[in-house]
C-alpha cells in the first residue's frame, strides 16, 4: 500500500511552462498502470500547452474547482465543476483555463504512468507545408520539446 497527501507531492511542470501547477500524484505512488495529475491552473494557463493526441493511451479530466474548456479540431466544450471529459486514444485535444478563476482538477492516463512520447502528435502549423499537420514529437536531453512534420519532415523546436 502506498499513500501520499498533495501537499507532500512536488511540482513538476510541462516543459512548455503553461501551467503553474502540476503534481504527478501517480509518480509519488509508484503507479505503473495509470498517470494520475493534479493541476491548477491560472487564468489563461492550459494542462498541456496545444492541440496533441495520444495514440497510445485514454484521457480523463476530472474539474474539482471552477470551469475547464477543452477543445478537438472539431469542437469547443466546457467542464464546471466536478465534471468529467474522456479523450479516447488517438483523439486531437487540448484543454485549459478560459475563465477569470482557478481551475482545479485531475488528468488520468491509461495505460501506462508515463507517455511514450513517440506515441504523441502535435497539430500544428508546418510553415513548409503551409497548413495544420501532424507533428511528431520527442522531448530532448535539454528538456525540451522538439516536433517535426509527419508530412513533409520539417523540423520545429
């Protein structure tokens, strides 16, 4: 049995600083099946940093304060609080605070406690190919991200 309180969990943000809060509550409890995070976020902050899938895994967020807004190529959708959304594998998703007060809520992944980052991709604009594309993305020894065009292979960090 393994227990832990939040306040005991450490701080551990994205790369890309987009959120002021984030506490990997499943790294603190040794989980190896499911990745369990606990975030605030700021008004304007997001829980990943841009519209990403991944391929190899589900997601839940679970709001407990205030209201998230998610967003899919597709559509716009709002969770107040103690609400609930599930990206399934492979769905394009991004969510953040649109709000002028605190979000607080949980991402839950599986499988798996961490993302295989050869299993995400980024859609973002490719100046080469001039439109929205699939990027690949891989996190550098420097502790950055680095994406590069599934179509045509150009390469942005």
């Amino acid at each position: 049995m393994e227990k832990v309180s939040l306040s005991e969990v450490r701080i551990e943000n994205n790369p890309l600083k987009v959120h002021s809060v984030r506490k990997p509550v499943s790294d603190a409890l040794g989980t190896e099946e499911f990745a369990f995070n606990y975030f605030e976020l700021e008004p304007g902050e997001s829980f990943s940093g841009g519209m990403h899938r991944h391929h190899d895994q589900e997601e839940l967020f679970y709001i407990l304060e205030g209201t998230a807004t998610f967003e899919t190529p597709d559509e716009t959708v709002t969770v107040e609080e103690h609400g609930c959304i599930r990206f399934a594998p492979g769905e394009y998703q991004t969510g953040g605070n649109q709000s002028d007060a605190l979000v607080r809520g949980f991402a839950i992944g599986a499988p798996g406690s961490r993302h295989d980052w050869e299993e995400i991709d980024a859609l973002l604009d490719c100046p080469a190919c001039g439109e929205e594309t699939d990027h690949e993305m891989a996190f550098t020894d420097d502790g950055r991200f680095a994406f590069t065009c599934r179509e045509c292979g150009n390469s942005l960090s």
